[in-house]
C-alpha cells in the first residue's frame, strides 16, 4: 500500500459525502426483498470504509464487508457492531469457511478486476460463499455507454474544516483491452499554515459488455435474474455509464 492509500481513505468519505448510501441500499434492499426475501447474510465485497454494510445492518441483516486495503478496513471498523463486522482480505482469493444469502460487490468493484483470470476469480470466490439459490448483486461500467459517452477530465473540490481536496481526474481509453485507465492528481491544501501536499495515482478501469459477462456467469455457475441501469429498474441502455446484475447461484 503507497501514501497515497493511507492519505486517499483518510478522507474517502468527505470525498464522497454527496453519494447517497442510503438511496443505494434502499435500492439493493428492494431488490433483495423482491427476489429472496428469506435473506439474513449479506456479504459485502469491496466494502470500502463500509457505508453499504451499515446500511444494511441497519436494516435487519447480518453482514460481513471484505476489502484488501487495511485503511479501508480500519475506517470500517469504527461502525462495527453485534450485526456488522469487517476483515482485511484479497476478494480474488476469499476463502471463508460460511456461506450467505446474498453477495454484493457495488461501487463498480468489478471493474476494478482488469483481466480475465481476475473476473473468473471475482465470479468463482462469489459462487463458493453463496447459499444454494443464494443472489449475486454486482455494479460496473457498462460498455455500450462508455463507448458512446467517453469518458471527460473531471475536477471535483471538497473540504473540511482543516483541509480543501482538488482532484483532478484524465482518463486514457484503451479500445483494445475495454479499459479506462483514470490518472488522478490530487492536491491537498492544508487551511491552517497553507502547505499543499500533491499525489498522483492511476485506476484502471474494465468495462463489460453483456455477451462477455454472461461468459463468465456460464463458467461460474450463476442464472441471470435481472439487469438495471444503476438506480433503476429499467433495461440498461447506453445512457448507463453504470449498470447492475442480479444473478442466481445455480446447482452445478
């Protein structure tokens, strides 16, 4: 893990306090609701500093959130609780000995997993832990809207009382491996003597087309139940930059 790791999730969630959790779980709910509602055991994978777990064990379910980054995991372990609890782990190679109801990898968890023996593995470690008929719900950039759109530099500016971010975010597109590599500058200027500290960091970014996903779904074991431009219940379109999948553990 670089600086960058420990200073970034310092303030991930001031760098994200306008995305709404709440509406985002609400929304995963619904959805679990609608297809199991036998469901307790949430896994969360690629928690983050584990707002989605929270709400979700707000909401009644017992949850476990599994992130590789132990800043993350230390941020999450502030919300700990008798229903909600987090371990440091690589989710390519989980291997817990317990199963759950429903899977979640959300915040485009999956586009993060650059190659195809990653995605394999992001599948096959999701498949392992489900119950029998269990659900996998999973976010991602969906190709047919990054295609269209293309990704634009972006500058976003948040601040603490102590501290003002300005992220600076240039993509690069790579057609022949669906990638988006985002370089991000990030300045952090420090309001009480004015210094300024600068770090850099690239996140390569996949996305995915249908026909590719539903590949890797046929290999893993998993039925398609559903597919949704994100915060919708609409089919995806290229107007979705980002798109969710709930698919079914079937019997192999």
């Amino acid at each position: 893990m670089s600086v960058f790791d420990k200073y970034y999730t310092q303030y991930y969630d001031l760098m994200y306090k306008d995305k709404n959790y709440k509406e985002e779980t609400d929304y995963i709910i619904s959805i679990i609701r609608r297809l199991l509602p036998s469901a307790k055991k949430i896994l969360d994978l690629g928690c983050g500093t584990g707002k989605h777990a929270e709400y979700f064990a707000n909401n009644g379910f017992e949850v476990l959130g599994v992130d590789r980054s132990p800043f993350m995991i230390e941020q999450a372990k502030k919300r700990k609780n008798e229903k909600l609890d987090f371990i440091v782990e690589d989710i390519r190679s989980l291997k817990l000995n317990k199963k759950f109801d429903v899977i979640t990898a959300l915040f485009h968890v999956l586009s993060y997993q650059n190659s195809n023996q990653d995605v394999k593995k992001f599948f096959e470690v999701a498949y392992n832990h489900l119950e029998q008929d269990g659900l996998f719900i999973f976010d991602f950039w969906y190709g047919p809207a990054v295609i269209t759109q293309k990704p634009e530099i972006r500058v976003k500016e948040f601040e603490s009382n102590d501290v003002k971010f300005v992220r600076i975010a240039l993509p690069y597109q790579e057609y022949d491996k669906n990638l988006v590599k985002v370089h991000y500058k990030i300045f952090v200027i420090d309001k009480r003597n004015n210094s300024i500290l600068e770090f850099e960091e690239t996140h390569p970014m996949r996305y995915f087309f249908d026909p590719e996903i539903e590949m890797f779904l046929q290999i893993s074991g998993f039925k398609v139940e559903a597919k949704f431009g994100w915060l919708k219940f609409d089919k995806p379109s290229e107007n979705d930059w980002s798109v969710v999948w709930v698919v079914r553990k079937l019997r192999k």
